[in-house]
C-alpha cells in the first residue's frame, strides 16, 4: 500500500511539472510580439515599395517610410548591400535602442536584385505583426523615373556603397520623430484622428463629460430629484 501511493504521488507530481512547462512554452510563444504597441496598424506596401524606387538614399528612404507609416513607433532601416548585385533593406522597430536589427523587432526586408544590364527586381516580404505579406517582383530599368538608391546599381562601374553597411542611429529616431510630426500636422484630414491602434494625432484625450441622469425608484419615488424653486409641500393631519 505504501508502495502505490509513493507511485501515485511520483505520477502527479510529473503530470504537474508537465503542465507548468506547456503553459510556459504557450506563453513566450503569444508574447513573442507583445511589445510592439501596434500591431494593428496597416501599412501601405505598394507606397513602401514606391519610396524605395524613388529614393535618394538611405536618409530618404527612411523619412519617406515612416510618412507613410500611420502608427506611433518609428520604422528605423538597415541597409546592407550583399553583393554588386544584390541588396537588402530591413525594416524595424528598434524597442531597445540598440541600433541594430535585434530578435522580435523586423517587420519587413526588401531583397533587392540586378537581374541584366541596367534592369533589376525588388520584393518585400512581411515579418511580426505583418507576417504573411509577400510582394510580387516590381521590375525596374534605367530608363524608368528612379532614385540614386537604384540609379547607382546599374552603372557598370559601380562599387557597393553600403557593403560595410547602414542602420538608423538611435539619434536619428528623434529627427525623424520631429520630421514626421510636422510632415502630419500638414495633412490634419488624414492624421487628426484616431488611429487604428486607439490613439489621437494632434489632439488630447479627454473624458467625456457626463449630466447625472435623475431616474425614479420603482417605488415610485425618486431619489437626488432636483427640488423645484419655490415648491410648497403640503403637510395634512
């Protein structure tokens, strides 16, 4: 007897060591993203990939993202060129200020490759809270209206400018906090109001102000009625 209830006692003590490890797996696996503020918030892809053909360079590119990005964070861009051939250009929300692509913080790479002489083809794909979005291959040539970011690939003397690497600086999240603010305060139609995430642009949250509503008792009393001026009450023997 003292035998099977040492058995018994062993048994549940592992089916509980069990369950606590599940549920510790199922936790880190729904919080993997919980810190990025605004996983709803949309974002334009077909304007991202038309920022990427038209900018001037990595500067640009990141200003114009993030005029396009409607949430509150900031889309901070790492720029590495691979090859002569091939580039790539991360998106991300740089929550620990690392100035680096760190785990849990990509949301999008745009590949980047030279395909002939003066053509090449670009595709984004979706990461985090945007995991699931593939591009078709946008197509581009010299003779097309492009910036010097693409412009350069396709000069038959060019040497990667970003081999060594670009990422947005910590300092430059503030600039680009300031820029992006003015450049909202000029569209008030688009941005003074709630966002997709709950959140107001250019204007302050208040509570809303509320009358105290007066409802008789089901006695058929009422109780905090408003006394009329100049009532008389009428007291009877």
């Amino acid at each position: 007897m003292f035998i099977k209830a040492r058995l018994l006692a062993s048994v549940l003590a592992l089916s509980v060591a069990g369950g606590a490890l599940v549920a510790c797996n199922d936790r880190s696996g729904t919080e993997r993203w919980v810190t990025t503020e605004n996983t709803n918030v949309k974002i334009d892809w077909d304007k991202v990939n038309e920022a990427y053909k038209a900018a001037e360079g990595p500067d640009d590119l990141e200003k114009r993202i993030n005029e396009i990005y409607e949430g509150d964070e900031v889309i901070s861009i790492a720029v590495q060129d691979v090859d002569a051939k091939q580039q790539v250009v991360t998106g991300f929300f740089d929550k620990n200020t690392s100035g680096a692509v760190d785990e849990g913080e990509k949301i999008f790479t745009m590949k980047r490759d030279v395909t002939g002489a003066g053509a090449a083809q670009v595709q984004t794909v979706g990461y985090g809270p945007y995991y699931g979005y593939t591009s078709p291959f946008m197509s581009i040539a010299s003779g097309m209206l492009i910036g010097s970011m693409l412009s350069h690939a396709f000069s038959p003397s060019y040497v990667p400018m970003y081999g060594g690497g670009y990422t947005t600086s910590p300092g430059r999240v503030s600039a680009l906090t300031a820029d992006r603010s003015s450049y909202r305060a000029t569209q008030p139609e688009r941005f003074n109001k709630k966002t997709q995430s709950g959140r107001a642009y250019g204007s302050k949250s208040s509570a809303p102000s509320r009358t105290p509503s007066y409802r008789p008792s089901r006695s058929g009393g009422s109780f905090g009625a408003r006394p009329r001026v100049g009532a008389i009450t009428r007291l009877t023997a």
